[in-house]
C-alpha cells in the first residue's frame, strides 16, 4: 500500500542529496514549458550554491554538457536557458580555481563556438548581441583553450560592454563582469595587446574620473595590463606615466586598510566583517599585482618610492594580526634588491631595510619572514658587489657604505659574513630546495 504521510515524504526528499536534486531538475527540464524551465533553472543554480566543493565538481562531466547539447538539437531546451545556468556553473568553477577539459571535449562546446561565429557575422540578420555576450562569459569560464579566431571575437565583445558608460547599477554589474572574464583571458591566453591596450586604458581612466567600478574590479582592470608586462615591455610607460599605476594603488591600498582592524580589538557585526573579509582580498590581489609590476619594471618614478614607503606602512601594521598580508609585503621587498630602477638610497629612504633589520633579529621570527629577511640582504650585498666600477664614484660608495654600517650598528656582520661564506654557494645553486625552517640555518646574536 502506498504511504502517502507528507512528514515521511519530506524527510526522504531532506534526504536527497544537492547533486541528485540537480540531476532530477535537469532531467524534469525536457517536460516543461519556457517559463517552468527558467524556474527550475533558478532552483538548479541556488542548488549548486550549497553543493560542497567535491559535489560541485563532480558537476563537469562530458556526459553533462552532452546532454544540455541533445536537450537544444531536440528543441526542448533554448540556448538562452542553458547559457543562463552554465555562467552560473562557470562563475563559480572560475572562483574555486577548479580545472578540466570537460567542456572542451563535449558537442556542446563546438556548438556554442559555431553561435558565438554565427552572431559575429555583421550580415546576420538577426544578430543576439545579448546572447553574444552571454556566450563569450560561458566559453571564457568554461573553457581550458581557445583558438586566436575565437579569442579575438570574446575580447573585442567583452570589452565593448566595459566600455558601456551609462549610469545604472545593471551596466555597472556587466561592466564588472566583462572585467572579470578578461582578466581570465588575459591570464590564460597569449593576447596580443593590440587587441586591449586601448580599450582597457580608458576603463582604467574612465574610474580614475567617475569611480564606476567596486575597488575589486578596479583590481582586476589593472591586473590585465600588469600581467602583460612581461612580454611587452613598452607598456610599462603607459601604466606609469600615463595611468599612474604608483599612484593608484597607493590610494586603493590606503582606502582598503581603513576597513581592517588591525588590532583586533572591536566587536563586529556581520556586514563589517564582510566587509573586512572583501577589504583583506582585495588587498592581497593589489600585493600580488604589484609583484608583477616590480618584476619588470625598469621607470624610476618618485610615485613609486611612495608607494614602498607607503607598503612599509602597511607592513607594520599587519605585523602582529594579519600574517598573510605581512608575509606578502616582505615577499615584495625580497625582490627589490634586485631591481636596478630601485636605487639603494630609495631601499633606505623608504624604510625596508631598516625594516628587515629589525624583524631579521626578532627573538620569535617566522621562519618564512626570517627566509626573506635574510635573502634580501644577502642579495643586496651581492647586488653591490658586482657593480666594481662604484669605487670611483664617491656618492654610490657612500650609499653602499651605508648598509654595511647598519649591519654593524645592530651587530649582525657577524652573521652576514659567515652566510655570505657558508651559504652563497647553496643559496645560489639550491634555492628553491633549501628546508623551509630557514631558523636551522642561523644563530640571532
């Protein structure tokens, strides 16, 4: 006899995992109206927002996306519902750094290529610039490769609705979300800058007048010059002079740090610490964006210099409660004692090497901090050395002199000579092997 009790019937369904919910949802999709199928699609992306990570990703399958395929070839499902639930499938498997080519191998990929050319083609009659765009965030969140034809279609579209300059809270949101999938472009794919130089330039200038964009996406604008400056090096006056790029983060950072509590001494309520959590990322994607910058960078410009005094600033104050920001900032003034464009007296005047003096004797060091406290030296001192020719020049000699006394004044000479001696050699040849309790390595005075 069938048991029709409706506690019995919701208790099981309470059972029902997220993953066989979504499937029913997908399979009930085939059997309903237009407007039933935007509902239960609704219902199947807020069921991915509570899948766990291992639920979700057993999601991207080829059986997946072939069945969404068969689903529009036999007219029971519109490419504009399917695209509405993959750019919610491809937000999330983008943020949570998940990868496959799942996609990539399944018919549903090739026939989202075939429309995304369709609806390129000028002559089409009845051209979807809607779906165009919708298209090019699926195929950039989903997708693992992409063919130059392709590429050059995604990056011109995304970057006409960045341009968009009308005042609403929806263009602001797709404005942020074409910033978004270029940055992935811009990540994954060999773009030549032709493509975006430009455009992204004036998204950049646009912000610096009107402020349209959240500070995230403003982040993420820059980060797809900066991840370019690698390979072409003729940006860097444009990101300098032009769009001041020392400037800018100088005033984001400074903005961003007013929404921690470095001492942790407040109560907070949850909207702050939302807002702290958003403060805090934001700001470790401004790190790691200026790690790029600093890699490359050759323009000695005074903004700069403000900039790591600035850092050094921010360094201190994430010192005892903000571990990562501080491990991150250290990383950066790692790499300075290699930049030729940072002078010695601009590693002096803006505080770093005071700085890495004074954590390199901290009694309870991290070993990661002390790793890049004492690489910085090493690496400075080397860097000095090699420039012989600075003998005959009284000024560089003085600077150089400079460091020397303040090993000295805070009695670490000692140490410096006996790892100049015993660790060049390792250091040099086996960096990246050495163990990562540099603390075996040394003895504080």
């Amino acid at each position: 006899m069938e048991d029709n009790n409706p506690q019995q019937w919701e208790s099981e369904a309470f059972e029902i995992s997220s993953n066989e919910k979504f499937f029913m949802l997908l399979d009930e999709l085939e059997h309903c109206v237009e407007i039933e199928q935007k509902r239960k699609i609704e219902e199947m992306n807020k069921t991915m927002e509570v899948m766990n990570l291992f639920e979700f990703k057993a999601l991207f399958t080829e059986e997946l996306f072939n069945k969404l395929d068969e689903m529009i070839e036999e007219e029971k499902l519109s490419i504009e519902n399917v695209t509405w639930l993959l750019k919610r499938m491809g937000l999330r498997k983008v943020i949570n750094q998940i990868y496959g080519n799942s996609f990539d191998d399944s018919e549903l990929s090739k026939r989202i290529e075939d429309i995304i050319f369709y609806e390129e083609d000028e002559e089409s009659e009845d051209k979807n610039e809607k779906l165009l765009v919708d298209l090019c965030h699926c195929f950039t969140f989903l997708a693992q490769h992409f063919s130059p034809e392709l590429l050059s279609i995604c990056m011109s579209c995304l970057l006409k609705v960045a341009l968009n300059k009308e005042e609403s809270e929806e263009v602001r949101k797709e404005v942020e979300l074409a910033l978004f999938s270029l940055n992935i472009l811009s990540k994954r794919c060999n773009v030549p800058h032709e493509l975006y130089l430009d455009e992204i330039a004036e998204v950049l200038r646009y912000h610096q007048r009107h402020h349209n964009l959240t500070r995230a996406m403003y982040q993420s604008a820059w980060q797809i010059l900066i991840v370019r400056l690698y390979e072409e090096k003729s940006l860097e006056r444009i990101i300098t002079d032009q769009l001041h790029f020392g400037r800018e983060i100088t005033r984001e950072l400074d903005a961003l740090a007013g929404f921690i509590d470095w001492k942790k001494k407040e109560e907070m309520d949850e909207k702050r610490r939302a807002e702290e959590k958003e403060a805090r990322s934001t700001i470790l994607k401004w790190i790691s964006t200026l790690r790029d910058y600093v890699l490359t960078f050759q323009l000695r410009k005074e903004e700069n210099i403000e900039l790591f005094r600035f850092l050094v600033r921010l360094c201190i104050a994430a010192r005892e409660n903000e571990g990562e920001i501080f491990l991150n900032c250290f990383k950066i003034f790692r790499i300075l004692a290699h930049i030729k464009a940072f002078k010695f007296n601009d590693l002096l005047e803006s505080g770093i090497v005071d700085l890495m003096l004074e954590e390199v004797q901290h009694p309870s060091l991290d070993d990661k901090i002390e790793w890049n406290c004492l690489i910085f030296i090493l690496d400075l001192c080397r860097r000095y050395q090699r420039n012989k020719h600075w003998r005959f020049d009284f000024t560089k000699w003085k600077m150089r002199r400079r460091i020397y006394d303040r090993l000295e004044e805070e009695g670490l000479e000692d140490i410096i000579i006996s790892l100049d001696k015993t660790l060049n050699l390792i250091i040099r040849k086996f960096r990246f092997l050495l163990s990562p309790d540099i603390t075996e390595y040394s003895v504080h005075t």
